[in-house]
C-alpha cells in the first residue's frame, strides 16, 4: 500500500546512551532529510527505563513528520537511521540504545503486519509516549 501526499506521522523517539539529546537531534536532522518534513518536536521528557533494568535513563520524546513514504519504506527508513547511528541490537529484549524510533500513529491507519503494528501497541500505557505527545497538534485525536 502506497500512500502519497503529505501524511501525518507521530513518531516517539529516545535514547540512554552516550550525548542523549546530541543522538535525538542528529535522528531527528537524518528523519527530516530522508523521510519528509519534521513539522513540530515536543519537549524531551526524562524517564527510566520500562520492560529492563539499566542505570542509564531515557531522554524521549516525539514529533509530528509529513511524509510521502509509506508506512513500510518509512519504517525501513528508520531503521536504516538507527543502525547508521550506531544501534546494534543484540537481544530480541529490551535494551540499552543510542538511539530508537519507533513509529506510533500514521494518519488514522491500523496496521497489523509482522514487522508493523499501527498504532503502536502500547503507546497508550507509556507516559514517556503519552506526555510528549500531547504537545503535538497533530490535526486529528490520537485517542
């Protein structure tokens, strides 16, 4: 499925390693050259680690993208920013990272794919999603 035009995309972002906020927006910077237009940035909203147990806390946030990707080629675009960043996953766990982006609506889509679930499936239990995401206006309800 294909989509075109300027689609609105929440993504939630966060990092607990290295420079935090230096990793947030060198994503953010490769999110807006390669994936369509960063449109609005919540704040950065510290927070500790959920599902794992690290001593490193989380710097997250999430932004409002306009994009011509659809969602699958914008989820592998992503990816791609991740591991050029330097994410390396070695679990199927939860984990330390130096960067994640996780795409948390696009449009009013529900997706349901082996790789994408649309809206995220949780981002209603995290306050670390729900609390950034609420200084975004994003056009349409994300509830």
């Amino acid at each position: 499925m294909e989509l075109t035009g300027n689609n609105r995309v929440v993504i939630a972002f966060g990092s607990n390693l290295g420079n935090k906020a230096e990793n947030i927006n060198k994503a953010i910077s490769q999110i807006n050259q390669t994936c369509g237009k960063v449109a609005q940035i919540s704040s950065f909203h510290r927070s500790e680690p959920m599902g794992f147990d690290s001593f490193n806390e989380f710097l997250n946030g999430c932004l409002l993208l306009l994009t011509d990707l659809s969602p699958q080629n914008l989820l592998i675009q992503l990816k791609e920013i991740e591991v050029s960043m330097g994410r390396i996953k070695t679990s199927d766990h939860y984990e330390d990272r130096l960067i994640d982006l996780d795409i948390i609506l696009y449009e009013n889509l529900c997706i349901q794919t082996p790789n994408l679930q649309i809206p995220h499936p949780k981002y209603q239990e995290r306050a670390f999603v729900l609390e950034p995401l609420m200084e975004l206006d994003l056009g349409f309800s994300p509830f």
